[in-house]
C-alpha cells in the first residue's frame, strides 16, 4: 500500500470548559477564580485512511466526530498526537493543503444568503484560484450531477433545504478536492433527497476518487457509501474496519427469523431455543447467540418439523448495532 | 493583486444585490442627506457666533467635517457590515469556512461585505470638504499628497481599532457593548479634537483614534499638518495595523485551541 | 390597575438587571454627544472673548449637562422596537392581550431610567466639575423642573409612540425614525441652546415640539429662564403633550384597524 492520505495517531483534544453558575453574585465569583474543567473529546485515536477511500464515522453525539474532522481540516489544534492529510499537518493551514481538501457541514451553510450561488462559486473560484477554464468544468460537472440549472441563479435564501444543500455541495467541490470531510451532509434533509445526496457522493468518488472522510446519524447513508467504517465513542475507538464485519465483532447474536404455520404459534413457545424478541402472526424473532447460531436453527428445523414454514438466521439490522454498542457504553480498543 | 482583485469582486456581488432594492438605496440616500446637511446646518449655527473656532476657521471646519464624513462614511461602507458579520460567523460557527481558504482568514472575514450606499456618504462628505477648502487657500500639490497619505491612515488607524475590538468576540462571543465605545467616540470627530478637555482628547487619539483619524486629514489638506506630524500619523497607523493584527491572531489561535 | 403596573414593574426590573451593565454603558455612552457640542460652544466663547450672547462658558456647562439629564430622562427608542415587533408578527399576540402595548413601553421606560439615574449623575458631576458649570436655578425653578421633565419625557414618548404607529403602514419606520431625531437634533437644544439658534430657526424651534421635549426642561434645570417664562413654557408643554395624547389615539385606532385589516 502507499503512502495513506489520511494518518492519524494518537490523536487527543482535550477542552477546557468554565463551569458558570447561575444569577450575578456566581458570575462575579466567577470572574475572579473560574471553576474549569477538561473534557477529553477525543481521547487518542489513531487510523489510516488510503487514497480514494469512503469511510464512515460513527459515534453518538458528543463522541467526538466533528473534533476529529475540525482538527483535520486545521481549525482545531489538537492536544497532542499527530496527524497527516496528504502529506500536511492540518492545523499549520498551509495554502496548498486547503487548497485540496473541502470540509461540508450540513447545518451550516457559507453561502452568501441574499446573493444567488453562482455568484458566490465566482467568489470561491477568486479565492481558490481556480483557473477559468477547470473552473467551468468542474461547475458543468456538478450542475449535471446535482441537476443545479434552476437553482445558482437564484437568492439561496429562496431554496428549500434539500436545494440549498446541493448548492452547498457544489460550493464545497468548486475546488476539486483530493479529500472532502463530510459532516452530517444529509442531516434535516428528506429521505428522497438524502438518497440523491448519496448517489451524488458514491458518484463522485468514482469519478475524481477523492478520499471521503463522513459522519452520519443516517446509518442508511452509511450503508449505502461506506465499505469501511470507524467507530468512536467518548473519544475512543471502538472499531475500525469493513462495514460487513461491524455486527459479527460488535454484536455477539444472530436473529433468528422463524415463521411458523398457521395455528402451531399459539401452541408452540419458542423461548427454549432463544430470547424472543418479537412476535407478529406467525413470524417470531429471537436473539441467539452468535456462536451457537448454527446449531440453533438446526434445532429449530428439527424439532418443529412441520410446523416451521420458513426460517432465516441474520446479523442483527446496523442501527441496531450501533445502538447497543452506544448504550452499553462500552470502551475497548479496535486493531 | 489577487486581493485587490477578491475585493472588487466582493464589492460587485453586493452592489448587484443593493440595487435590486432601488426603494431602500433611495430612501437610505435621503437620510445620509438629512444627516449631512443638518450638521452642515450645526458647524453654520456656531459659526453665527464666530468666525474662529481654535484656529479653525468656516472653511476649515467644513473640511474637518467632510473628512468626517469621509471616515465614517468608509467605516459603514466596508468595516460596519464586515465585523458584524464576523461577530455573526463566531456566534453561528460559520467562522469555519473563512478559516478553511486559501487565503488570508483576516483579509477574507474584514473586508468581505459593503454596503454600497454609503459610498454615498462618502461622496457628499467629499463635497462638503470641496466646498470648504474653496473657501481657504489653494490647494497645491503637496497638500494634496499629504491629505491622502493622511486620509489613508485614517482609515488603517479606524480598522485597526475596529479589528482590535472585534478581536475581543473570539472569547467572549457578545461583545455589542464593547463596539458601542466606537460608535459613541466615533461622533467626537465632527470637531477638532484639540477642542476637548483633556481626558477626552486624550483617548480620542490614543485609545480610540477616532479624534486623530480626521482631524489630521482635515489638517494636511490645508497645509496645516507638518511633515514630522504627518510621519507619527503614517508610523502611528502601521503599528497600530501591526498591533491589531496580532491581537487578531492571538484571538484566532485562541479560537482554534493552540494556546489552550 | 395599579396591580398590573405593579406586574409589569416587577417583570421589567428582574428583566433590566439582566442588562444592568450594558444600560449604564449606552447611558455613558450618551452623555458623550452633548459634552461634544458643549466642547464646541466652550471654544467658540472662548473665541469671543468668554461669552456668546447671554452664555458664558459656565453656562453652556450647566446648559449641557442640564441636557444631559433631559435627554436620558426624556428618551425613548419604541420606534425601532414596535417596527420590529410589527415586521416579526409579534405585535398580534401583545393586541390580543386586554392591556395597550403602551403600558409595556412606559414601564420599560421608566425602568430603564431609574436604573441609569445614579450612575448617570455620577458622571454628569464629573462633567460639571471639569467644565466648571455654574447653574443659577433659585429653589423655585428645581420645582418647575419636575413637573417640566415629567411633560417633556411624556411628550417624547407620546412622539415617539406616533413615530412607531407608522410601522402600520410603511416597513420603512427607520427612515421616519431619522428624519425625527434629526429634527430633535437640530430643534430639541442638542446642537444649541435654544436662545441661541439664529433668527428664523428660533422662531420655527418655538413653534414645534421638539424644543418643550429637551431644551425646555433643561434650561430651568440650568435657570437661564425666569421664573414667569418658565411657567409659560410649561404650560406650552402641557399643551403639546395633549395634542400628542390625541394624535396617538386617531393613529393608534386607525393604525391597527388597518393592520387587522390586512391580516397579520
């Protein structure tokens, strides 16, 4: 493998956070001797990401996502550790890093309100020094691939949020960036337009293979883009690698779907092979565990003979992964 | 250069979008008429009584007065809308994607928004300064120069201060109170400062220059500024470029956490 | 209603603690303006020889930081607030409620000044000392000054309130709002006293309200009128203050009958 476009080690951010009491006597105390605190956003990292890569960054709120990409991006120095993107230590902000990186956050927008985008994309092309040519090429790509025509030309304050986010995106690529850090890009967005945002993304990564680096609420959006994923929660890696293998390390169960015939579900009481974690008609689900999932469904297979209409034996749904692995709070360390 | 260039360009998309409100441009025109006139209409009523004030006499003073109008008048033009919509950046986090471009972050959030309009005021403070230097000497060559290396500092000497307080949002976020101290002493430059007391005179060419910055333009124009008064103007307004910047900076790495 | 003043009290002044510093900043800040022009007419008498007509330069002092006081304690900015109310549609709540959005303004008003007044008089000392005011108000004239200042802040109030109605029907009440306080500025006694406003522009001052607003109570405050002129002037003021209290009522009527009308 080559030199990774993304190398992060050992990376902490620690804030400091002054505690303020309520009502002016607080306040005036306060002034004089603060009461503070450290918060470990993120508490020492470390990961890899090779050139046209599209990984997922998950983790409940306040895990520490947006820390990492703001450090990333260079608008946030780090505590100690180290990292490097495309060869650049971010938080130095040389030209030529920003040049070729683009940071998009979905609830923030830098476009200019009162001012169709075109003219703020001229703006950017000042500023990134974009020549006029690429320039008119790249806007051509984007307006094609976003379906744009209609919208640069008009206020962004009169979009609708799924349009302004798409203006935003083409804003955020006016340069072309080799690394783009997604930060909840389709957050507040409705499902038909956070399907085209998506598309748009595993799109564009084809094309230019830009590295992408994204955090998502969404897991859908996860599992649409993402082969690889990272997981951090209160600041610790949890697991780092194929979205595939996400349930098999995380979640230690398998569900079981069993369908059963008509009239045997009232007879037949399922919780000796599993947890039974749902009933509907016929069809009841049960948590087994992973390892003995084989062998249960062989049980279930035999013993209920007849009585069993169809049987499936799944990894528990994404979200539900996630899920448990947030509330059980649990902290380890990935390889 | 590619400054230059970025600023004619921010200047154009908001000039695009100011006149799409003719009514607005108009009736904010209207008042920048009243407002100049009507303190026109104050600088006469004193000068009813007198025909000197401090060594200033009409003509002077309505240069003074023009120069005011010029200074404010840049002030609300570029500065006003730029730092308030930094203080805007800071409170939304939108501050971010300044930071994120290749290109000075100072430059991009300092200088990013007009209001075109008050090229208005600046044009018709010009004219008040034109019709009272008719009124005195002729203006050579030299003056000339001299009013606008001094016009120059004026402004370098009101954005260093606006920077310095507006650096002050990177801590505290709210910080309206604090450029409210501009806004009140910014009014003090109608008249020369040489006219108020001590303390006041002070400040006003100290701590807020606001004094300075047009009475000195207002006195290079009818050659009453040396040029050893003008080189502390032109050494003054660097360093004060220079200091503010800094502290800038000191803000911004505060921001982003490096000297957390 | 004396219990629903007494409501709205309590909740304006927990309100305005909130605010305490920055209200004694804007209330420092504002003294700045007359000191400016008291600064102007200081070096002008000191150009003529030490007086300018009647005034001599511990005149003007007092005159100014008379105004000083006029000013805070006759100020009132509803104009821009009822705009905005207005523009953001949160006039119609406050219309629906069985008390006039009046009574709101007046007690934030008379809040707002009784927790500026110390610290403003501390300051306007200090002003008085460094310009060496010299007031010749005899007893009776700080007793025409109460019920003057009270006429000449209702009747900025009452004006302002006028101003504010026309949010009714224009969005541009800022451009209103300007033309109003540069009349203030020219005719209420900021950039002169009004004795000293030359011919025509005094006789127009004597005729329009804004001068029975400021520079009326202030130059009693300061004594610079007798005693007799004073009672004249004060009953100008109260004149003035009725037919404001009649105009708000036309407009305030037919204003919101017309912005019901279009339905906000």
């Amino acid at each position: 493998m080559g030199e990774p476009i993304i190398d992060v080690r050992d990376l902490r951010k620690t804030f400091r956070v002054t505690e303020r009491q309520e009502g002016l006597a607080a306040t005036l105390r306060s002034f004089v001797r603060r009461q503070r605190r450290d918060v470990n956003a993120v508490a020492g990292i470390t990961f890899r990401i090779e050139a046209g890569e599209v990984v997922g960054f998950l983790g409940p709120n306040g895990a520490g996502k947006t820390t990492t990409l703001k450090v990333l991006s260079g608008l946030l120095y780090p505590t100690a550790g180290e990292a490097h993107v495309l060869g650049f230590v971010p938080w130095r902000r040389e030209n030529a890093y920003l040049q070729q990186m683009t940071l998009l956050m979905g609830n923030r927008t830098q476009l200019v309100w009162d001012i169709p985008a075109a003219d703020s994309f001229r703006v950017l092309q000042e500023i990134y020094g974009v020549p006029d040519e690429s320039f008119r090429r790249t806007v051509g790509e984007l307006t094609e691939l976003l379906e744009l025509q209609d919208l640069v030309h008009k206020p962004v304050r009169n979009l609708s949020l799924g349009e302004r986010m798409k203006v935003e995106f083409a804003a955020g690529l006016i340069q072309s960036p080799r690394v783009a850090f997604l930060d909840e890009p389709t957050i507040g967005l409705d499902v038909s337009m956070q399907s085209r945002i998506r598309r748009f993304v595993a799109e564009y990564n084809r094309r230019t293979g830009a590295t992408i680096l994204l955090t998502s609420h969404y897991m859908d959006d996860v599992v649409a883009l993402c082969r690889r994923v990272i997981v951090i929660h209160h600041g610790h890696l949890l697991y780092d690698g194929p979205l595939a293998d996400l349930a098999e390390r995380m979640a230690p169960y398998k569900i079981i779907t069993a369908t059963l015939r008509d009239g045997a579900a009232a007879t037949i009481d399922l919780a000796a092979y599993g947890t039974v974690t749902g009933r509907d008609e016929g069809r009841v689900t049960l948590k087994v565990d992973r390892q003995g999932a084989p062998e249960r469904a062989a049980r279930l297979v035999n013993e209920l003979g007849e009585n069993l209409a169809d049987i499936s034996v799944e990894d528990p749904p994404i979200e539900e992964v996630i899920d448990r692995v947030f509330s059980e709070e649990r902290v380890g360390t990935a390889t | 250069m590619r400054y230059l260039r970025l600023l004619a360009l921010f200047f154009r998309t908001e000039l695009q979008y100011e006149l799409e409100y003719r009514t607005n441009l108009a009736l904010e025109i209207v008042q920048i008429v009243v407002i100049i006139t009507t303190s026109v209409g104050a600088v006469l009523i004193l000068f009813n009584y007198t025909t000197v004030l401090n060594g200033w006499d009409l003509g002077a003073m309505l240069v003074l007065l023009g120069c005011f109008y010029l200074v404010q008048g840049f002030g609300e033009l570029v500065l006003q809308p730029s730092f308030e919509k930094f203080m805007e950046h800071v409170r939304l986090g939108t501050l971010d994607f300044a930071l994120l471009k290749p290109a000075s972050a100072q430059f991009l959030v300092t200088l990013r928004n007009f209001q075109v309009v008050q090229l208005g005021q600046m044009g018709l403070g010009a004219v008040v300064a034109i019709v009272g230097l008719g009124r005195i000497s002729t203006l050579g060559p030299g003056e000339a120069v001299a009013f606008a290396v001094a016009l120059v500092c004026g402004f370098v000497l009101i954005y260093a201060l606006l920077l310095a307080l507006s650096t002050f949002a990177f801590w505290f976020v709210r910080i309206d109170n604090l450029m409210a101290i501009y806004w009140s002493f910014l009014d003090a430059g109608r008249f020369p400062v040489d006219i108020y007391p001590g303390w006041l005179r002070v400040t006003l060419s100290t701590a807020v220059p606001v004094g300075v910055a047009v009475t000195l333009p207002a006195q290079a124009i009818s050659g009453r500024l040396d040029l050893f008064g003008l080189a502390v103007l032109v050494v003054g307004s660097i360093a004060a470029f220079i200091l503010s910047s800094l502290f800038w900076r000191v803000g911004l790495r505060s921001y982003t956490g490096a000297s957390a | 209603m004396i219990d629903v003043y007494r409501a709205l009290f309590v909740g304006q002044i927990q309100a305005a603690s909130q605010y305490r510093v920055q209200s004694v900043l804007w209330m420092l800040f504002s003294v700045i303006r007359p000191v400016i022009f008291l600064a102007a007419w200081v070096a002008v008498a000191n150009a003529q020889g030490g007086r300018v007509a009647s005034y001599d330069v511990r005149d003007f002092a007092a005159y100014y930081v008379a105004l000083s006081l006029v000013s805070n304690l006759a100020t009132s900015w509803n104009a821009y607030d009822f705009e905005f109310e207005v523009r953001m549609g949160r006039l119609s709540p406050k219309l629906l409620r069985p008390l006039h959005p009046i009574h709101y303004a007046v007690v934030e008003n008379i809040v707002w000044k009784m927790t500026t007044i110390i610290p403003l008089l501390i300051v306007l000392g200090f002003v008085a000392v460094t310009f060496d005011a010299r007031f010749r108000a005899t007893p009776v004239h700080l007793v025409l000054f109460v019920p003057s200042v009270i006429l000449g802040g209702s009747l900025a109030f009452l004006g302002g309130w006028v101003i504010a109605t026309s949010a009714f029907w224009t969005t541009r009440v800022h451009a209103v709002s300007t033309l109003w306080d540069r009349a203030v500025f020219i005719f209420a006694g900021q950039i002169a006293p009004l004795a000293l406003l030359p011919g025509a522009l005094q006789t127009i001052a004597l005729v329009l309200p804004f001068g029975y607003m400021r520079g009326v109570p202030a130059e009693i405050l300061q004594g610079a009128v007798d005693v007799p002129t004073a009672m004249l002037l004060i009953a100008v003021q109260a004149i003035w203050v009725a037919i404001f209290y009649a105009l708000l009522q036309v407009v305030w009527r037919v204003g919101v009958r017309q912005y019901t009308g279009v339905g906000a």
